[in-house]
C-alpha cells in the first residue's frame, strides 16, 4: 500500500521565535510552511502557557475555512478570542500540526512573549 507523507514540516515563520509583544493587538497574523501536498489538509493551530502546560487556545482550520494556504505558506488571522487568552508577562508556545488522510506531522514549536504596559 502506498502512503504520501507530507513534503514539508508545517513549521512557524510568524510570530518569530521569542518574539515579544508589547500590545496584544501586536499579534494579528501567524503564518506556517504550508505541507505541500495537494491533498486536502486540516491545520490544528495550538498556543500553550509555558509556566503550566495549559493549552489556551486551538482551533482546526483549512484552506478556505480559517486559513489562507498557497503553495508555501498560510496565513490566519488571529481571533480575538486569542489575544483575550494571553496574560501579561507570560511566555507562550505555539505550533502547528497538519493532517490529512495521508498522515499527521507536527511543526517545530515557536516562543512567544507579552509584556504588555
């Protein structure tokens, strides 16, 4: 039986790694490497606190439902039910697992910072 795999890791490229943000409006748009297959593929967007492990937000989206995917990349654009999650001075983690009936990969994990005056 032949099984694809995914050509590329659904990895951040925004926010970059341990950026900090200063104003919770600040995060607006989080992009990803897109998997590269023309296979229907579901995104599972996860941010967790990293002092407790809690999960605060995840939300599953595709192209056309959530997300914006070309060739390379997605783009979503954060909800604001997100940026209500995030506490001052906290660091945050957050990642991106692609799956289709193919498989499931799971992207590197991305810091981020608030310090919000």
């Amino acid at each position: 039986t032949f099984k694809a795999v995914f050509p590329r890791t659904p990895t951040p490229l925004a926010p970059i790694n341990n950026v900090t943000f200063t104003d919770v409006n600040q995060l607006a748009v989080m992009e990803w490497v897109s998997a590269g297959t023309s296979a229907p593929v579901t995104y599972k967007l996860r941010v967790k606190r990293t002092d407790t492990g809690a999960v605060i937000y995840s939300e599953t989206v595709s192209h056309g439902a959530g997300a914006t995917c070309g060739a390379d990349t997605c783009l979503y654009n954060v909800q604001q039910a997100l940026r209500d999650a995030l506490g001052n001075n906290r660091t945050y983690k957050w990642w991106i697992v692609a799956e289709s009936a193919d498989g499931v990969k799971a992207g590197a994990k991305f810091k981020f910072k608030t310090n919000f005056s």
